[in-house]
C-alpha cells in the first residue's frame, strides 16, 4: 500500500488559540499548558526535517546547488550575489520585453530564486554572531543597571547613618544622681497597674509574692 502523505498547515494556528489557553482562570487552577521539553535529537516544523545539532542548516543538506565557496568572506560575498540579482533582474525586464514566450525566462526567474536564497542563507549565519553580541548588550545594560542601584543605595545608606549619628548626638546625657528613687518606683507601679489584668488570680498572686520580697529587704 502506498503510504499517504500527511497534510500539514503552511501556517501557524492563530495566536488567541494559544492565549486563551493561558487564561487567569486555567493559571489558578494549573491547566494552563506546560512548556516544551528540550529536544534532544531531531523535529519537524511544517513538513520540513531538522537536526537539533544544526542551528543553521546547509544547503546541501536543503538539496540547493552552492554558487559560493565553503570558506570565503561573507561581506564580499553578499555584495556579489547582490550585483548578480541587478544583472539578473535586467536580464529578465529584458527578455520579457523582446522575448515574452522565451523559456529563457523560466530559468532567470530560477536564477533569480537561487540568488535569493543563498543571500538569505548568509544573513542566517549572522544569527549566532547577533544572538551573542544582543546577549552582551543585555548583559552590559544589566550590570550597569545593577551598579547604579548599588551607588544609589550606598547614598542612602551613609545619609540614614547620619541621620542616627546626629541624633545619637543630640540624646542628653542622663546620669546616675538624675533618677530618684521616687521616679523609679512610680515607673514600676505605673507599669504594674497597666499591664495585666487585676481580676486574674496569678495577678493577685504576683503581688502579694513582690510584697513578701518587698518585707523581707
């Protein structure tokens, strides 16, 4: 039996299809779905094959005939490649305009084709090089971010010890000879009579225990 080929959407679902299933009400009741696990080895994106160990695939692995050399400067490719697309692109206003029915104009539009792609396929090997230097930008904002909040709080810091200093400073003096004996024992019985309640057994006995040590000093 012939195998069936599986039909698969050219496009993304819409994007309310996701967000609705990350409502407030599936976060509180822990529905919404859960993230991806990592993959480990291959996967399949719209019909198409890929290797996780390749972040950026060749074009003999996509079945593309290579128009540049494996090593070579990519700043001197790309200006070749974009003076091939104007040469190629006059070449088919060309024929279309004294030619129309010329298959010729099948293969410049395939040139043309080929052209794009592997410019397409220089600027992606850019991607790890953008993705580094956007991780280093956000990294250096960070730490800059980081450090100011550390400047600003050390600021704060030496004005709240001044700040204590300076009232440390300005406490008077109390000395020994300044408290009577009369002040304390109206500070304790004060306190006596506003903390607990005086209904409460242990209350009464409480103090009839400090009036038996009070007899025997």
């Amino acid at each position: 039996m012939a195998q069936q080929e599986s039909q698969v959407m050219s496009l993304p679902l819409p994007p309310t299809q996701y967000i609705n299933l990350f409502s407030e009400e599936n976060i509180r009741r822990n529905k919404a779905p859960r993230p991806p696990p990592p993959i480990q080895d291959s996967y399949s994106m719209f019909g198409i094959q890929y290797n996780n160990e390749e972040m950026i695939r060749s074009l003999e692995s996509q079945n593309i005939k290579r128009l540049i050399p494996i090593h070579f400067d990519r700043r001197k490719e790309l200006k070749k490649l974009n003076h091939s697309l104007f040469v190629n692109f006059l070449d088919l206003i060309d024929l279309l305009i004294q030619y129309p029915d010329s298959p010729r104009r099948t293969e410049k539009i395939d040139d043309l084709s080929l052209l794009f792609v592997h410019m397409h396929h220089l600027l992606n090997e850019f991607r790890p090089h953008q993705a580094r230097e956007t991780l280093r930008v956000m990294m250096e904002m960070q730490k800059r971010q980081r450090v100011e909040t550390i400047k600003r709080f050390k600021k704060h810091l030496e004005k709240v010890v001044d700040i204590v200093n300076t009232a440390f400073a300005a406490l008077p003096e109390i000395r020994e000879e300044d408290l009577s004996e009369s002040d304390i024992k109206m500070e304790i019985d004060n306190h006596d009579s506003s903390s607990g309640n005086k209904n409460d057994p242990s209350y009464q006995l409480d103090r009839i225990m400090c009036k038996v040590i009070d007899s025997i000093e």
